[in-house]
C-alpha cells in the first residue's frame, strides 16, 4: 500500500519541486518539498510562510480509538460511501492499565465492547484499516507499517509527527479534520514557519535521542513552535537510528510545534528493511535526492530556516524534565540540588517506561542493560516499575529476546501494548488524592493529573534508561552517570553507560498482528451504534449563527495559567464518553485553575449568584435559559492534545467566544471547525480587565473579515470598557463560523 503512495508522490515530485523552485528563486527545504509535493494545487497556492492557508492532500489518515470516535461520528454527517484516502483506526488509548497485560486487555474488551464494535463496523463499511485493542499504540504501528520518507500523514492525535523518524510529515488533527480528508476534501494549514535543527557530534553514554528533544524543550518552551516545523539537518542527524529519530519528532508536539522530520538516510533503509518493506526502502534509496533538502540549504541554512538551533550531540547531558510541564528541563546532575530547593519528593513512587514516545527497541534494549546490571549486583527496583510496550512486534520480540525476564526479575510489571498510564488509564495503588508524590516516566506529558488522575503528583520524564535506573533507587535525586549506588554486599556499584542495540539481531519475532482489513464494499453494511448507548450518541448539527452581535453575555470562566486540553477536556475516567458529546460535557474545565474559584473547574453562576459549582453546571443553566457565553483564557490556550471535545464541550454548552493571550494550533483550529469565535487580546495586559461580573459583548460580527480586528464591549458596573482582540480566520473560516460549523458549511 504504501509503495504505491510513494510511487505516485515521487513520480510528481520533480516537477513540482522545479516549479517551486524556480517560484520561490532558491533551493527547497526538506519540509518545503513535502509540503509543495502535496498541494492540492500548486499554482494557484500562495506560499508565504506564517500567513498563507496551505490546502493539501494527505497520503494516509490515522486515528485513535479516543478520537476516532468524533472523527467517524462526523465523517458519517457527510454521507459518503467510502474514506477517500487510505486511514486507520487504532484501539489503544481505552485500556486500562491495572492488572497486568491480559488482564486489562480482557476487561478493556468487555467494557468497550460497544465502542470496539461501533469503530469496528464503521472501518468495515468505509474502508478503514482496523486494528484491534492490543494491537500497539497508534504512532508506534504507524512508523512499522505506514510512515514513508517524504509522505505527508494527518492523525487525530497530537504526537502523529512520531511519523517524522521515517522522514516524512506526519501532523496531529482533530477530528472534523480528519473526517473532511475521508470525505475527499483538501486539509487546510497554515503554513508553518521553520525551525533548522543543526546537529553534529554523536550521543555517547546515557545521552539519548530523547535527551535531544528535553533539552530543546527547555530551550525552546511549549510555545517555542507553534505553527513552525522543526527540521533536523547536519551530520549528527544520520547517528541516530529512525526509531531514535521518531522519538524526537513526536515530542516535537511538546513544543507546539506543527510536526518534525528528518532527512532520509541509511538508518531509515534499515528500519523499513527489518519492518518488511525492504522495497519501499530500496525505491526510497534510488529517489534520495527528493527525500533531503536541496545542498544548498546545509551550506547557508540561514537563509532558509526562520531560526536556527545547533546542537551538539557529543556534548549532551541526559536531561529530566517537569514537574507539571515538559519544558521545566536541566540536565540529570542538576536536578538535585533543584528538587532541594524547591521542596520535590525525592522519594520516587513509581517509574514507567516505554508508551508511543519510547518502545523502540533500542530503547528496551539498552533499559534492560541498566535492568541486568541491577540484578547483578544483586538490586531490585525500590520503585513500582511498568513497561508499555508500543506495540505487538516489540512485545513478543522483548520476549523473545529474554527483555521482559530481566524487567520482571528486577521486579517491573509489563502492561498491554496500550497508552494506559500515559492517559490517566492507570490506578497507582499507593496514590493518594492530594498528597505529592514523585513519579518519573519516558513519556511524552506530564501535565497535573495525567498519569494517576491526582492533580498533585509530580511528574517527571527522562530517557527510559534513565527511568529504569530511577526505578532501581528509587530516588530522584541519583544521577546514574556521576554517582554510585550500594550493591547488596554492601559495596558501592556504579552503573556502565547502557549499550543497547538498534534493532534486533534476529529480526522482529511476530505475535497477533491484530489488523482487520476492511469489506471490498461496505455499501450493505450498518454501523452498530445501540440507540440506548451509554457511550455513543450521533451528532445533531450546531445551530447556525443567527446573524446579530453577541449582546451582554455572561463570563464562564477566565481561566488562569496553563489551560491544556487535560484541562479542559480531562482524560483518564472521561475517556469513555468520547463517543457521547452529552455526557463528557461534564467534564468541562474540571482541570482549570479558575481566576475566581479558588478551586479548580468551579465557579460562580452569576446570572443566580450560586457559587461552587462545576464549570459545565453553570454552562447548563445559561443554555437551558437561551443564554451564550464567553470564555478567556491565559497564554497558550489549549496546549496538548488534539482531542476536539476541548471545543465540542464549550461549542455544545452554548460558548460563543473564546479570548485568550494566545491559543495552540490544533486546539484554535477545533474551536474554529466547531463555530466557536478564537480572539486573542491585541494587547495581552487586556486579560487583566475582564472581571467576574462582566457582561461581554462582541460587536460588528456581520462584518467579520479576515485580518479585521474585533471590538470587544465589557459592561461593568462603572461603565464600559472597550478592548480590542484579533483572530486569525480566513474567509472560509468565517463561513464554518456563520453556519454554525465547519461541517454544516459543508452540507
Ligand atoms: C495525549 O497524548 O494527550 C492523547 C491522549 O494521545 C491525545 C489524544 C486524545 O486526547 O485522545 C493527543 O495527544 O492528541
Ligand atoms: Fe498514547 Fe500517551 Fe502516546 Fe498519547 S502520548 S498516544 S496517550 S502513549
């Protein structure tokens, strides 16, 4: 399938490419070339960066199961018979993790039956690869089977640019997103800026791919790439294997950043060689020259990348990042003498390592090393130790090759090939609300509450042979690479670097694939949604935009600090009314720090005066009285993931605007496909002025253009106060705006 994609795009590519150079008077970037490779129509596109809106044609779709839901509900409101492009849904986010591998894959397939059945039947009829609960995590799967150097794949899941370690543009989407890609529409993007990552040097000892993303996200923040691709270039890029290369590009999303990718080389060959698709990597290796950047860009990169990093991999420190936020970073040996200061639990509760971020092979591999040291000087992990394989194929090969022994002896238990703990999917049976405990993982998210549903454990990541050593102390002020730990002869032991392989030896053993090939023609199949479901409901259209001025509407919640979509939309017991827009409206804003609740997801109704109720209560009332209403919110607004129920809840609870200091890309497109108003404050201090019982009016929507600022009116007591606040919709976003969304303006 996929050497069929890559015969169509790379047969294109070098006419499109000599247009666009000669269009743009200058060489073409790596992520330049996917991207111009890909246009819906080349021509008539403008390609400026940062400002134009650049319509594509995706290769593939991937989904998840905690997305998939939404996606398909609404590609179903298109009524088409067939997805338009190959895609596939992946179960891996809904099982959770308790008990041990077969365990919880058995009760996950009790309790989600009717979702299971409900994605199973819909990818039967539409012609949707699916594979089952087990079958590994989405990013994991996609980079064995269906990432291609130059290829350009949307995924209803923020960390899809995992895809960039097989050299292709991988990017996360919402649902409505995806479901227009299914229908055979072109998918919409700003065009990123770029970002060149210049590397050079080689990682040695515990420096590890996943060392190089923690560092950049320290250096450049959560905001650091917004609406920007990172391409990696230079000598070091090749020095780091494609499984390495995916663990960078999919914590890109960390950054905010669009996606990632690298240039294809020979660490790409042997990755899709040993994935089975020795032709694909040899049809690659004849068309390398499409694959990397122009020579020209390496020679004078300042000239095409907006901003430049350099890094060099010789010198880097094993970094660990968090509590809280992924860009809270220093490197190992620093991290004590921090977690003194400001009062950290050093004692670890427990340490997890592998998930869609880290289960490469050479990841288990060189874990298992600093595991097997352990066990010979005769230690156990003081920590409670998990393993999420990322997949089939590198469970029963960690198997095979005596890995998962090692981890059980040192005490560790392996769960199924699922997100579980890095979604909230997880009971820590020694967790207790409100008390902060330490827990390290080689995830990818460590915002409050994510891991064991406690908003006050402190989470940190690391590499996942970092994690196994801490599993090992259980402490998180050791530094593997400086200090010694007691053997149990009571002598001091010091860990060797760990050694691992890239990929293994003796090939990947094979368990139960766990993929269902859709029908030739689905046309006589139904799609099996109970109509008692407690967990699917059908989507009915949002009303359209009658036309006048949001006049006097009340403040939901100005929500203060970082306002991910965990805390928006929380995860963990949630995940199962992601197929039911009612039911998880419940949750809304139960994770935001409220500017005036003093506790989170509460606030005051202020048309009644009642206070300390839920977020989604007071939405209720003002819906069931006609009545919209406004949110702000802080910088960086709907941070993380994809999931669009971060902007289905508010739009379904009667939200009419959201006003922040800045929004993340993935989240300010849901809000606008599901006909919420994203305004940012022309001047950021504008924030403080909003004040509980203002009433707020948004004026002169007939006249919405693009570009235009928007008057903003806030009644109060003393009198009115006018601000102004931008937004970034183009001339068809308006459209989804003014027929109540994206999807309506489609029918
Ligand atoms: C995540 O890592 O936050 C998730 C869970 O994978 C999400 C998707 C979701 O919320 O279902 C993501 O990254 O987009
Ligand atoms: Fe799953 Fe975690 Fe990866 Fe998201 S980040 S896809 S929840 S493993």
């Amino acid at each position: 399938m996929s050497m069929d994609l890559a015969h169509a795009l790379y047969a294109k590519m070098p006419d499109v490419f000599a247009k666009a150079r000669k269009r743009f008077g200058r060489g073409l970037t790596l992520a330049e070339k996917i991207l111009v490779s890909h246009a819906d129509n080349f021509d008539s596109q403008n390609w400026e960066r940062g400002k134009a809106m650049l319509s594509l044609r995706p290769d593939r779709v991937a989904m998840q199961d905690a997305t998939a839901q939404m996606a398909v509900l609404q590609f179903m409101q298109a009524n088409k018979k067939k997805a338009a492009v190959p895609s596939t849904i992946h179960c891996d986010h809904l099982i959770r993790a308790e008990m041990g591998s077969q365990k919880d894959l058995l009760r996950a397939l009790d309790e989600n039956k009717e979702v299971y059945n409900f994605l199973a039947s819909a990818a039967k009829k539409y012609g949707i690869g699916f594979w089952k609960p087990g079958a590994g995590i989405i990013h994991q799967v996609v980079l064995e089977n269906y990432a291609f150097p130059g290829c350009l794949i949307i995924g209803t899941d923020s960390h899809t640019p995992n895809g960039g370690g097989l050299g292709g543009l991988a990017i996360g989407v919402g649902g409505a997103d995806a479901g227009e890609v299914m229908a055979g529409l072109p998918w919409e993007v700003l065009h990123p800026k770029l970002i060149g990552v210049r590397l050079t040097g080689k990682l040695n000892g515990w420096a590890s791919p996943k060392d190089v993303i923690l560092y950049l996200c320290g250096l450049l923040t959560v905001k650091g790439g917004t609406n920007k691709i990172v391409e990696y270039f230079g000598p070091g890029a090749e020095t780091i294997s494609a499984t390495g290369k995916g663990t960078i590009c999919n914590m890109g999303a960390e950054l905010g950043a669009t996606t990632s990718v690298f240039p294809f080389d020979e660490k790409m060959v042997a990755y899709m060689k040993i994935t089975d698709r020795a032709d694909l990597a040899g049809y690659a290796q004849s068309h390398r020259d499409l694959l990397v950047a122009d020579p020209e860009v390496a020679q004078s990169p300042e000239k095409y990348y907006d901003q430049i990093v350099e890094i060099d991999l010789s010198k880097l420190e094993p970094h660990v990042v968090g509590p809280h936020t992924p860009d809270l970073a220093r490197p190992i040996s620093k991290l004590k003498a921090e977690a003194q200061e400001k009062g950290y639990p050093v004692e670890l509760k427990a340490a997890l390592i592998g998930s869609c971020t880290n289960s490469s092979y050479e990841d288990i591999s060189r874990s298992a090393h600093v595991a097997q040291q352990a066990l010979k000087a005769g230690l156990k992990a003081k920590a409670s130790f998990l393993i999420s394989p990322g997949s089939e194929r590198i469970y029963h090969t960690m198997k095979r090759d005596g890995f998962l022994d090692t981890f059980e002896q040192l005490g560790g238990t392996v769960l199924s090939n699922s997100c579980g703990p890095c979604i909230g999917q997880w009971k820590r049976a020694d967790g207790i609300k409100g008390r902060a405990d330490s827990i390290v993982s080689s995830f990818n998210r460590n915002f409050p509450g994510r891991n064991d549903g406690i908003s006050e454990t402190l989470s940190f990541l690391a590499s996942p042979e970092v994690v196994t050593a801490y599993a090992i102390t259980g402490d998180l002020g050791f530094d593997p690479v400086n200090q010694a730990v007691k053997g149990v002869d009571g002598k001091d032991f010091k860990f060797q670097p760990p050694v691992g392989e890239e990929l293994p030896a003796k090939g990947f053993a094979k368990g139960e694939e766990g993929f269902v090939a859709p029908a030739e023609d689905g046309s006589n199949l139904t799609v099996d949604i109970p109509p008692t479901s407690e967990r699917l409901q059908l989507l009915q259209p949002f009303p359209k935009w009658d036309g006048k001025d949001f006049e006097k509407l009340p403040l939901l919640i100005k929500t203060k600090g970082k306002t991910t979509t965990d805390h928006i939309s929380p995860a963990g017991p949630w995940l199962k009314f992601r197929g039911h827009l009612d039911k998880i409206s419940d949750n809304m804003f139960l994770g935001a720090n409220n500017s005036f609740s003093s506790e989170p997801g509460k606030g005051t109704n202020v048309l009644t005066g009642e206070s300390n109720l839920t977020i989604a209560q007071i939405a209720r009332d003002y819906k069931a009285k006609g009545i919209g209403s406004i949110v702000v919110g802080d910088e960086n607004y709907g941070e993380g993931s994809s999931r669009e129920h971060a902007a289905m809840s508010p739009r379904f609870l009667n939200v009419r605007a959201v006003v922040t200091k800045s929004f993340a890309r993935i989240h300010e497109t849901n809000l606008k496909k599901q006909g919420i108003l994203p305004l940012t404050f022309a001047d950021p201090k504008d924030y403080e002025k909003i004040e509980q019982n203002d009433r707020i009016s948004i004026v002169d929507l007939a006249n919405l253009a693009p570009g235009k600022p928007v008057t903003v009116v806030l009644h109060k007591t003393g009198g009115d106060v006018k601000i102004q606040t931008n937004h970034s919709m183009t001339a068809q976003q308006i459209t989804w705006f003014k027929a109540g969304s994206a999807l309506n303006a489609l029918n």
